[in-house]
C-alpha cells in the first residue's frame, strides 16, 4: 500500500508547476492592469433591456438602428437565444439622475418603434453610478477580509508557516480566475464575485485536507524526508480530491449549461475556481510548505513544563 502511495512524484515537477504558475500570474496581473475587468452593470451603473424577438434577429442590425435613432454608448447582444437581445446603456452625463433612471422606458419604446409592436420587454434595470462604485470597493474589501479570515483561522488551527501556503494558494485562485476574466473579456458582475468566494471556501476546504494529513504525515515520521512526506500525503488525499473536484464539476457543468445567462457567469468562474483550486492545493500550497522549510519540530506538540515531574510516581 506504501508502494502505491507513492506512486505520484508530485514534487518532483514542482520547479515546473511554479515556473507555470509565476507566468500565467505575471500576464493575468498584466491584463488586469492594461485592459481591467469587462465591468457588468452593477459595477459600472447605467440601464439594462432584455427583449424578445418574435422572429430570429441580429445584434449588428439593431446596433446600426439605434446608432441611426441617436442613442450612443450601447452594447448589444444576444441573451440565451438569436430573438432575446440584451441592451446595455451607460449613465448618460447629459440627462439628469432621474431621467437616467427612466432610461429604460424610452429605449424600449425605441426599440419596439424598430422592431415591431410584438416586442416583448423581459426586464428592465437601472443601477446608478455611485451603487456601482460601492459595490466595487465593497467586493474588493470582502476579498481581502476573507483572506485574511483566512490566515488567521489556519494559523490557530495548524501553524504559521501552513496559515502562508493556504493564503498564496487562495491569491493563486482568486487571481487566476479574474485573469482568465480579463484575458478573455467575459463580464463580471455580483454573480461572479459570488463565484470567487466560493471559491475560496472551497479551495480552503481542499487546501486544509491536505495540511491535516501533512501534519499527521510529519508528525509521526522520524526519518523521511520532507518532499517524500508530502508527497505520501498527496498520494493519500488524491482520491478524495479527484471524487470532491469530478463531482462539483458535474453539478457546475450542468448549471453552466442548463442554468441560462443570469448564472452563466457564476458557473463558469466555479468552474475555473475548481479546476486552479485542486492544482493549487497540490502544487502551490505544498511547494510554499517546502520553500519555508517545514519541518517535524515545527509541528510537535508542545510539552507543558512539569508535565513529567507531575507523573512521577
């Protein structure tokens, strides 16, 4: 059983997964700075039409139509199927708070003037700039707070050096998953803030399996070296993670697919957070484990002074 335990030289190609991990982290901190996020409505403020078609259309018609009505600033696309469209407005500086919060009203009147009486409204939403500036600080500020949660609750828990490796793997994840994000410019909204603390939670979860094993692993060794008895303790927590990982993706996958536009996002940015968080539990927190050189003695039980003299007969 040893044997098969070991099997899986996962340290062994740590240079390489950290050489990987260092690369896809410097472009995702490079897109961010260059490009940012693609800000949903809630970040960035302004009005929201959903509208459905009687028949099939396409977005680059009504984009020249509402060009051609005067309207500016718009993006158009389709939402779930080629007759739902979705409208998107910034807050035009032009018009006043209230007039911007009745925006929505007169872009659907315009579009149906374009498309036809059958038009439907589906929904129609307005969130105002300085909502969506709160919402970006506070999204921020929950991140850090929850990382931070993080370490603290790790160090009680094991030790200081396993609180560190918890806390770069989950920056890993976070950081990872709006890289992708920027690089590809998908929207990020609520859902998708939503999505980067579960995975966080998840990613921990995973992360404090492998520890509680490594912790064990150390604890009880006497002459084994330290790359071998991570690598004992990863071999002995895959199953676990592979059934944990392939399960959550099934469920996700199937939110992705049948769950429609609105939980798109969330499902997707899961989807990621699942998939970094599992090699970041196996690479990046037990690579930074080793870099800071852990050890049997840093994970010994302390003995209380006199405890011996006390069982003394």
């Amino acid at each position: 059983m040893a044997a098969y335990m070991k099997l899986i030289p996962f340290m062994k190609y740590r240079k390489v997964a950290a050489s990987g991990s260092i690369f896809f982290l410097l472009v995702a901190i490079a897109s961010l700075a260059y490009q940012s996020l693609n800000w949903g409505l809630d970040f960035t403020g302004g009005t929201l039409v959903e509208v459905s078609y009687p028949n099939p259309v396409v977005p680059e018609q009504i984009r020249a139509d509402l060009d051609g009505a005067g309207w500016s600033g718009h993006v158009v696309q389709y939402f779930g199927s080629d007759r739902d469209i979705l409208v998107r407005m910034p807050p035009q500086k032009n018009l006043s708070d209230k007039e911007n919060a009745r925006l929505g009203d007169s872009l659907f009147e315009t579009l149906r003037e374009l498309g036809g009486a059958q038009l439907q409204l589906r929904r129609s939403e307005f969130v105002g700039p300085a909502v969506g500036e709160e919402l970006t600080n506070q999204g921020g500020l929950g991140l850090l707070a929850a990382l931070g949660m993080v370490l603290l609750y790790v160090s009680f828990r094991f030790q200081l050096k396993f609180a560190l490796g918890a806390v770069v793997a989950l920056f890993h994840d976070v950081l990872f998953t709006l890289g992708v994000f920027s690089i590809l410019r998908w929207e990020f909204d609520l859902t998708v803030l939503a999505a980067l603390l579960a995975v966080i939670g998840y990613s921990l979860n995973d992360t404090i399996v492998v520890s509680d094993r490594i912790r064990e692993n150390f604890r009880n060794a006497r002459r084994d070296k330290p790359v071998e008895l991570i690598d004992t303790s990863l071999n002995q927590t895959l199953g676990r993670t592979l059934i944990t990982s392939l399960t959550t993706l099934l469920v996700l996958t199937a939110l992705g697919v049948l769950g429609g536009e609105l939980i798109r996002g969330f499902a997707i940015a899961l989807i990621i957070g699942v998939l970094v968080g599992t090699y970041s539990s196996i690479y990046v927190a037990s690579n930074v484990l080793l870099q800071l050189n852990l050890s049997r003695e840093d994970l010994l039980i302390p003995v209380k002074e006199g405890a011996d003299q006390d069982s003394l007969p």
